[in-house]
C-alpha cells in the first residue's frame, strides 16, 4: 500500500511540474494564437482602434490568455518611416515607441518582418529569437500577424 501511495504521489508531483513548467504547460499552441489575433481583429473592426489599444494593454483583460497576449502597432506610410507600438500588456515600456530598428539576437527586424507579413502579404507567421518572460532565456518565437486597419497590424506570439 505504501508503494501505490509513493508512486501516485510521484506521477502526481510529475504532471503538475510538467503542467505549470512556464513555456510547457499553460504555453499556447499556433492555433490558439490565430484565434486571438482573428478575435482582435474583429474588435476592432466592431469597436474602434482607441478602444482596442485599451482592450489590448488590459493585463487582465481577453486578450491575454496565459502566455499569449495581443500586440498592436501601427505601421508608418513609407518605407522605413516608422512602426510604432500601441498596445502591450506585458511590457507597456515598449507603447508609443518606435520599433522599427529593433533586432533578435541573429539581427533580424522582426518587427518590421511582421509588418510586412501583415500589410504586404494580408497576414502569417515570422520567426526569431527572443528572450522568454519568465525564464529570461532567449529562445525561439513565432508571432502571427494581421492587418487591422490600413495602418495598424495585430499579433500574438508563441515560444517553441
């Protein structure tokens, strides 16, 4: 009897560590990620960009689903004049600037591969490295993004 009890315990102790390891457990999948993206894009459309950035930047809100979280920016007019962050509800420091020059550790301008995935392209996944919020390890991402408005694309990425 002791020995079912040590086992349970452990296969217990096995699944919840499995479970709520950050990046395992509660990460979301691709699938998950489009929907949320969809979903934002459809709130914007039904209530206005001023009201999507709040939707958006709330930490609490249904736009953030355990790991996954909708970003918004806002893409300038011409070619390299500018992509500016307006909603981030994990890291707000990054709102209202311009991210057109940030590079992953390989110097890849991802967020300028996004805008072009969403504006260019009407949408799809871009892939660099990233450092993972919890672990502070830098490791894969794939964001998926979608034009909102003529001017602004929304996202939603994964760690691998």
């Amino acid at each position: 009897m002791k020995h079912i009890f040590t086992r349970c315990f452990l296969l217990f102790v096995v699944f919840f560590s499995l479970v709520f390891q950050p990046g395992i457990g509660l990460a979301g999948d691709m699938e998950e990620a489009e929907h949320l993206v969809q979903k934002a894009v459809e709130y914007i459309k039904a209530n206005g960009v001023e009201d999507a950035i709040k939707a958006f930047n709330n930490k609490e809100g249904e736009f953030v689903k355990g790991e996954l979280y909708v970003f918004m920016f806002e893409v300038g007019q011409e070619k390299g004049s500018g992509i500016v962050c307006l909603a981030h509800p994990i890291n707000p420091g990054l709102i209202g600037k311009d991210l057109y020059n940030l590079k992953d550790p390989n110097g890849t301008q991802f967020v300028v591969a996004m805008a072009k995935k969403a504006m260019d392209e009407k949408g799809g996944w871009v892939d660099y490295k990233w450092t993972h919020p919890i672990t502070k390890k830098i490791g894969d991402k794939s964001s998926y993004a979608l034009p909102a408005t003529d001017d602004t694309f929304v996202g939603c990425g994964i760690y691998k």
